[in-house]
C-alpha cells in the first residue's frame, strides 16, 4: 500500500478474515501507521509471505475501487519521475475529503467515517407496493385544494424526491407525511448523483459538416485509433479553423471502437462550453473533472466513471487522472498553456504526465494548439509526434488584421494619462465599433488600479512586509495589495521612508482600464473578468454569458479571455500593453508573449464580419510582436529555436529548480551553498557521460522574499532526463541530513515553468 502522507515507498501489510473477499487494488483501506491510523491506497495484492512483524489492516473503506490496477504503473512514473511521494501522488489525483487519520488508542465510530464523503442518498417517496390511490380520494371536502394535484403526480411519477414535492407544493411535507401514516406511500433514503451547478450553452444536437481539411485529420486520427497502439499527434490548428469539432467526431469514433476518452482543456471555465458540447451528442455518458466542484460533486463524477457510467471525461488538470479503464484517447486543448504546470505541493506537468499515461495505456494522444509549444513542435518537426495542421479557419473566414501601435510615439511623463493606457487609434476603433453594434475584447495582463502606490519626493514605492514586490493600488476598496501573499493595507498618508506627504498611484491594471472607458464611452457596458472580480463559483460562467448574449459592450480582462472562447460578434480585440510578458525575466518569455497575443487575437472575426487587432507596445520591432502581426508561427518558430539552442535551453535540455526557502536571509544562503557546493562534487564522481549537467547558482531567486520566506535557487540542466533524475536522487539523500534542524525548506521542482 501507499500511506497518504509525505513518506517515499510502499508498505506491506496482511489481510485476515472477512476483508479478504473485499480487498481488490485501486480501495482505500485504514492502517496503523507510526501510531496513527491513516488513509493507505492498496497499489498490489501478492501471496502470503513468512514475514514476521507485519500488520494487519485496520479496516477496507470503500465498497468499489476509486482507481482500476492500469493506473498503478501510472502512479508510480509521476512518483519518481517528480520526486514525489506516491501515497501523496494518489492523494492529489482522488477526490478531496477522503483521507482518515485517527490517533492510535481512539475508538473508531461504530458509523459514519467510512462515509465522510460519498454518495448524496436524498429522501423520495413512492406508492407502497399493493396500495391503490382511489381518485375519489381527489375529492374529499375537508382535503387540502392541491392534495388531488399532488396524488395525480404520485400515480404519474412512480417515484419523486422530497425535494421536488417540497418545491412543488408550499404544504409538500405534510401531504407527505398524511399518505405515508396512512399506508399508502413509503419514504426511504436513496443514492442519487448531485448535479453539476453552473450554467451550461445551448448547443444543437447535430454536428455541422466537416470541410476537407478537418475530414482528412479525422481520417488520419481514426486510422491511428484503430491501431489500438500508443501514438502522439501535434494538432497545429489557427484559432477557428474548427478544432474542437474534429476533437468531437475523434471521441464519436473512440467511442465506436468501445474506448474511453479524456478531454483536458487549461481553464475551468473551459469547460462549460467543451461539455456543453459532449453532453448535448453524447447525453449523460460525459463526466466532468476539475477542482471547483465541491467535494461531493467530484466524488460522484468520480465513482461514475470508476463504475464505468461515462465514456468522455472532460476537465482541467485533474482530468488527467479520471480512473478509465478503457482509456484510448486523450486530447489536451491549448496544449502550450501554462496552466497544465501544477505550481504547488506536487509541481507535475499534466500536458507531459498524459502522454505517459496514454503511452502506458496504449491510447492515441492529440495535442491541440494555434500556437504550439516549442517543445512539442520540435518533437513533430524531429518525427517524434505525428504532424497534423488546419491553417485556415472554417468557413472560408479570414484571420484578423493586425495593427501595431508604436507607443513611443505618444508623449510619456510621470503621471499616468489615458492616452498612455489606450492610444488615439484604439480609442477611435472602439468608438467605431460600439456605433457598428459589435463588441471589443481588451486584454491586459495586469490586475488593479495601478501597478505602484509611489513618493514622488525620495522615489520609495510601498512594498509587502512579506515579499519582496510593490504592492498594487486597488481603487474598490481603497486597498494596497499584495498579489503574491494578499497582504493589504489602507494608502498611508506619508511614504515610510522620507515621511513626506506626497504619495500618488504610478501604472495601470485592468481596474483603471475600466475606469478610463466609463469616462471616455459613458453609454457602453463594460465589465471586467480578472480573478479580483471573478472570485465566487458560478461568476465567470454569468460574465461570459452576459457577454454572449450581448448585454456587455467592452469585456476587460486578464488571461482570462484569452483562452478559447467563442464570441461571434466580437470585432476587435486591444492589447493594452505586449510589453508585460516581454520584458519577464524568463527563457520562455518571448514564447509565452507569442502564444498570449496570438490567442487573444483569435477571440475576433469568428463571426461574418472580419476581426481586427490592435497591438500597443513600446517595442514593435520584437521578432515575437512582429511574427503576430503576421500570424506566422514558422517564423516566431525558426527565431526562439535558434535562441534556445545558443544558451541550451529546453528543449535542447532537461531542467530542474532546486529552491531553498527560509526565515533567515543568511542561514537559507548559506544552506543554499552548501548544497551546491556537494551538487558539484558528486558531479565530479560521476562517469564521464553524465559530466553533461550543468549547476547554475545558487543565486537569489529574483523574487528574493515570498510569503515571508527568503528565497535562494540552484537551476540544474541535463542532456538527458535520465542523468538528470538520477543527480536528483542523490540531492534528496544527501541533502536530508544538511537540512535537517536547519529551518530550511528544500523544494525540487522538475521542468520547472515558474522561475521567479
């Protein structure tokens, strides 16, 4: 078994009695562990062994396996190729809520914990079995007006829950509880799946006919479907040339050929208009998969498709994990997004694990983007993947125009104007555009009001207590706040620093953005989609749909409306600022500025009307501003690759983050140090052909304090995955006794995306 708590390896223990019959791979059991009772995961079940001093299980939890035994293998590749613990892998990958721990000497409850989460059993009532309802009953003098409507439902229904006689009728429990005293209906508890909250899209039944180009990538997925053998294709498809249809008709031929699919897409709120489309052809065979349905909800998706009750599991990063026993197709939508990295507790790369899975499964993989990663285009260029593309949109519609803004042109001084936050020619285009009745996207990847709170005498910004970063002025709410730890405090009077009372808001976020479009477009709606506004279950889905439905005139966001959505009658899309993600200190800086503008340029002209994008930046000439303006991927492609190479960056290499975190600035340095300095010597031992790694640092992290913790790094790079996965090993080991007393926390993160 493996115990759900940070512990490597695997544990035996024996099996007695009557568990016997009931234990079976994939069930949760409780066991003794280091004098508590915790949640283990039965990963093998192997023959009596003469081994003395072994345990014996406590207790079998579930009644059905949570997992099926093709996802143990699975389990344990994530394991070790992520140094992670396996009990914490599977931990991560199950629903929520499920684990025990009772201290040793406690008396278990006679009821209930094995139950902590499970099905939601709901009260419905029946006609006894042998009772007959006379309709003359309907018509008694002295009986309440409705109790006719409510005995007519009964004979018509058969069976219907409290809750819906409650809706139903105001005196629902009493018309109840008269016709169950008097024999005639029962009232028991029964098992029912919750459903699934949120708003769904209408979406017709019938699919609409496949063009030329998505039939013969339809036909060359069908074939390698059939070959019931591992594969990978790169699906290199501009934003609307009608991906997500061939991705349908893929999972209709899966489905053919009696396997299972996954569907994963890089945002939750993805998923609303991805399921909308699955359910409405394939009905209530689609499950859904992702962090934001409550506990009991992902529970019973989970034990739908463990049951095998759903033929399509769509989902964000934890789809990756839906227990599929007959998993034949995986489809990662977006594929270069940045979300599918785990960026905490276990750091895994869901694009990357489901290859693996798919490839321990036998399944077919297709990776979906307009604008692939440079890994896996490299991996299709070098014949690694299969290379499928879909270069025009469906319809015979055009890509959008594309005009660069030059903002040097416009005068800069101190204080922020409007014509610094949105140029004269943007401003004209959306005015041109509400006249038209159309809508405008304007994305800026920034949150708030402004991006500093400054002195304009000593030049001091207001920085977080905890981290080393400015704090961000929010104007709702009259808030300076951190982004990073969610520190806040009311703008002081006087800067801390020189005491003088001259402290102005310096930048712009998506807050001011707004504010500067209310003043210059009065009679516009506009909203705002950033994760300040979209905090609460249920409120992208009601932007989004307002903004559908056309009740919003300028949608303002972050990242957020970057990601493939649909929006017919949008005809322009402003980027207030390129320059963001340009200027990251980050290798895959021009790679991510590439993909965010591409993306966000695709949200127009998917309707009749031809988009247009207008690009504001301070640097027009970057190769990867130029190659957007061109939608022209081969040549952003050809530029990054060469750079890549020259410094020998993924994917001409592995790479892993070694952090250390502390509360004390020199003792984390000098951890750090140490480390490095025993990194490099264990280099030194080893045979000639693993010398091919690299040490970088230890250097300060450019975010120096996070969250209260100074921060230090040491950045390790491979020729080989192998070599490098085996350097890492040994820094585990040989770290555990330097680190230990020492207060400091060593994390490893492998294929590391977040470098800051």
């Amino acid at each position: 078994v493996a115990v759900a708590l940070p512990i490597s390896g695997t544990f035996t223990y024996t099996v007695k009695g009557d568990l016997i019959k009931k234990v079976a791979v994939g069930k949760r059991v409780l066991v003794s562990f280091s004098g508590r009772k915790v949640t283990a995961y039965i990963l093998r079940i192997i023959p009596p062994e003469k081994r003395k001093g072994l345990m014996d299980i406590n207790a079998i939890i579930d009644s059905y396996p949570l997992f099926p035994p093709n996802m143990v293998e699975f389990f344990e590749w994530l394991s070790n190729y992520y140094l992670y613990p396996i009990g914490l892998v599977i931990k991560t990958a199950l629903p929520t809520g499920l684990n025990v721990r009772i201290p040793d000497g406690t008396e278990m409850p006679a009821k209930g914990w094995l139950d902590r989460v499970g099905l939601l059993k709901m009260v419905f009532i029946s006609i006894k079995k042998g009772a007959y309802i006379d309709r003359s009953l309907f018509e008694h003098k002295r009986a309440p007006k409705n109790e006719g409507e409510f005995l007519e439902m009964m004979i018509n229904k058969k069976e219907i829950s409290l809750h819906e006689v409650k809706a139903t009728f105001n005196n629902g429990a009493y018309l109840v509880d008269k016709w169950v005293k008097r024999g005639l209906l029962k009232k028991y508890l029964k098992a029912v799946v919750r459903d699934i909250a949120g708003e769904t899209l209408f979406i017709s039944p019938n699919p609409p006919p496949l063009n030329s180009k998505q039939k013969e990538v339809l036909e060359n997925i069908s074939e390698k479907l059939k070959d019931n053998a591992f594969f990978t294709y790169l699906l290199h498809g501009v934003t609307g040339s009608g991906k997500t249809e061939v991705y349908y008709h893929a999972v209709k031929v899966a489905k053919e050929l009696g396997k299972q699919s996954i569907i994963m897409v890089p945002e939750i709120a993805l998923t609303v208009s991805m399921a909308s489309l699955f359910k409405a052809r394939f009905k209530d065979r689609v499950a859904i998969l992702h962090s934001a349905l409550s506990t009991g909800e992902r529970y019973d998706q989970w034990i739908r498709i463990a049951k095998g009750d759903a033929d399509v599991v769509i989902g964000a990063r934890s789809a990756l994990y839906a227990p599929l026993s007959k998993l034949g197709l995986i489809i990662i939508d977006e594929e270069h997004d940045l979300s599918y990295k785990q960026e905490e507790k276990f750091r895994y790369q869901a694009r990357d694990a489901a290859i693996v899975r798919a490839k321990l499964s036998g399944a077919l993989v297709i990776l979906g983007s307009g604008t692939p990663s440079i890994q896996s285009y490299q991996n299709a260029a070098k014949g690694k993947y299969g290379f499928l593309t879909m270069p025009k949109r469906i319809l015979k519609r055009e890509l959008p125009d594309v005009t660069v803004i030059d903002m040097t042109r416009f005068e800069r001084g101190p204080a922020v104007r409007d014509d610094n936050i949105m140029s004269p020619p943007l401003k004209k285009a959306i005015g041109e555009n509400l006249d038209q009745g159309k809508q405008t996207i304007l994305f800026l990847n920034r949150r708030g009001f402004s991006s500093l709170y400054l002195c304009r005498f000593c030049g001091e910004a207001i920085r977080c207590p905890n981290c080393e970063v400015s704090l961000t002025y929010h104007k709702y709410g009259n808030n300076l706040i951190c982004h990073y730890c969610g520190f806040r405090i009311k703008p002081p009077n006087s800067c801390p620093v020189c005491k003088r009372e001259n402290l102005k808001p310096y930048g712009f976020g998506t807050e001011r953005v707004v504010e500067v479009l209310k003043d210059v477009f009065p009679e516009a709606q506009v909203e705002r989609m950033d994760r300040d506004t979209m905090k609460h279950k249920g409120e992208v889905q009601q932007v989004l749909k307002r903004f559908m439905q056309r009740e919003t005139d300028i949608l303002v966001g972050t990242q957020m409306v970057t990601k493939g959505h649909d929006f017919p009658n949008v005809t322009l899309v402003g980027v207030i600022s390129a320059d963001l993600s340009l200027n990251y200190p980050d290798f895959r800086a021009g790679e991510v500025t590439f993909q965010l503008l591409s993306q966000v340029a695709g949200r127009t002209g998917r309707g009749n009307v031809p988009g247009k994008v207008i690009i504001q930046t301070f640097n027009p000439s970057h190769y990867a501003i130029s190659a957007t303006k061109d939608h022209d991927y081969e040549k952003f492609f050809s530029h990054e690759i060469g750079l890549r190479q020259q410094v020998n960056y993924p994917p001409f290499s592995f790479i892993a983050n070694v952090r250390f975190l502390g509360n004390s600035k020199t003792k984390t340095e000098e951890i750090a140090r140490s480390i490095g300095i025993k990194i490099r010597n264990t280099l030194k031992k080893q045979p000639k052909g693993k010398n091919s790694i690299e040490v970088l640092g230890p250097v300060e992290a450019p975010i120096a304090k996070l969250k209260g913790k100074y921060r230090q790094q040491i950045l390790i790079k491979s020729s080989t995955s192998k070599y490098l996965n085996q350097l890492l090993k040994e820094v585990e080991k040989f770290s555990a006794q330097i680190l230990s007393s020492s207060g400091i926390r060593m994390i490893i993160d492998v294929d590391p995306y977040q470098m800051m």
